[in-house]
C-alpha cells in the first residue's frame, strides 16, 4: 500500500519515530542537566533558553520531558512484550487444538479482563509497593488476554485455509505449522493490536504514575510530572501542557499506527 493510500501509517510512524528518537537522545544529551538545580530560575514560562520553561525547582522542563519519554516508553514497550511473548503462543495454542484447551484459554482470559488494568496496578502495588516494574506487570498481565484473543482469532481463519491441508499432507505436525505457516500469516494483526496496545500502556502508566503509583523518583516519566504540577496549574501551566501533549502525541502516533496496520493488512478496511 503507497503512503498516499496509508496516510494513517505515515503520520503514526512520523510521530512515533520522533518521540523514540528523542527517547533514545534522552539516554546520552538533553539540553540542561537535570540533575542540577536553578531555584532562581524556578516557574518561569517558555523563553528561548528554555522552550517549554522551567519547573518548581528551576530544571529545564524540555530536558525532563525528555527524560520521561524515555521511562514512559520503555514502561509501555515491556509491557507490550510481556503480553505478546505469552499471549501469542496461548492463542496459538487455543486455535490448534480447539476444544478443551481453546476453552480454557478464553475462560482465563475473560477472567482477567474482569479486572482492568489499573484495578490489578492497584492490587499488585498494594502487597509489593509502588514502581515502574509492577506498572509493567499490572499492564502486561492485562495485554496477555488480548493478544490471546487476536493471535486466536487470526490464527483460526489461516486454519481454514487450503495450504494448511497441503501442510499436513507434506508430513508437518501441528506445532510446525503453528510457528511456521499461522503465526507469519497471522503477524500483521497482531502487530497491528500491538501498536494499540502500546499507546494504552502509555496512558495506564501515565495515570498510575500520577496518582502515585508508577515510575518513582528520582526517575521521571509524563504522568509524574503532571502529578508535581497539579497544584501549580494556575501560577505555571506550561508544567502541565507539555507533558500532556508528549503523551497526547504518543497516544495519537501509536493509535495512527495500529490503524493504519489494520488497513494494509485488512483489504476491507482498506481507503
């Protein structure tokens, strides 16, 4: 499919590219060192030494976004694999041997869609304590169901197909074909479910984050600086708007990405 048929794609991988890009700058530049401290130069608003302003403790605010990219990302990038590295072979599982097995799956994955993602934050956090990691867990426990179901559902037409026929005719057991011949046919969707996953985690670790629960400091990610600007919204607002629109920026990018997967992979959806 041409970028002029994918518009979706193209805007999402832009955006997405440029917040990795500076998620990744993050780890070796940012513009002030936000280690040190300037309290003179505290709250004061967007200028050209510091684009976004300066925080209540005089950090350059551009720098610190930068440095929560980083942690905002990388928490919603795990969580993603968690999902994917155990929800995928379930669902695999669940589509070739149907049955029993099939059932059982979708039974464990109902169930832990009875309890979101934040619920399960906040009850994981309650017995071992707030962190980054139990962000990480809470979201990625709650992305196993999911992509369980996606693998499932995809894997269950590529069954039906005349070349699985002929893949057991040339002699191949199921397991085979599962990684073989349904898991690459299957791909797309699931790395189309995997970019709208993503910009959920963002979002869970965001909110988790500024209720308390997420990334600690000394680390920083954009929930917790909405959280240590909240009640300074009135005298420094941009503490509050740019941090708002990394993570506005991220969730449009990744959601453009997961649609304009699903277009190039599904012909019906396509423009």
């Amino acid at each position: 499919m041409s970028a002029r048929a994918n518009p979706a794609l193209v805007a999402g991988a832009g955006l997405v590219g440029l917040l990795v890009s500076i998620a990744l700058l993050s780890t070796v530049w940012t513009p002030y060192d936000t280690a040190s401290l300037d309290v003179a130069a505290k709250l004061q608003g967007p200028s050209w030494a510091h684009p976004f302003g300066t925080d209540q403790l005089g950090r350059d605010v551009v720098s610190v976004v930068m440095l929560g990219a980083r942690a905002s990302l990388g928490v919603a990038l795990s969580a993603v694999i968690l999902g994917l590295g155990l929800g995928v072979p379930l669902g695999l599982l669940a589509a070739a041997r149907g049955g029993v097995i099939d059932q059982i799956v979708m039974r464990l994955s109902d169930v832990v869609f009875a309890f979101p993602a934040v619920m399960t934050a906040i009850l994981i956090m309650a017995v071992s304590g707030p962190g980054a990691g139990n962000v990480i867990l809470a979201v990625g426990i709650f992305n196993i169901p999911v992509f369980a179901k996606v693998t499932r559902g995809a894997a269950l037409v590529q069954w039906r197909l005349a070349y699985i026929a002929a893949a057991r005719v040339a002699g191949k057991n199921t397991l085979a074909i599962s990684f073989e011949h349904i898991l690459p046919n299957a791909a797309g969707t699931i790395i189309a479910q995997a970019a709208v996953q993503f910009s959920m985690g963002i979002i869970a670790e965001a909110g988790l984050s500024y209720i308390g629960l997420g990334v600690q400091p000394p680390d920083q990610s954009w929930g917790r600086l909405l959280n240590e600007a909240q009640t300074l919204i009135a005298a420094a607002p941009h503490l509050v708007v740019f941090p708002g629109l990394a993570i506005l920026v991220a969730v449009l990018g990744f959601n453009l990405v997961g649609e304009g997967l699903h277009a190039a992979f599904d012909p019906r959806r396509r423009p």
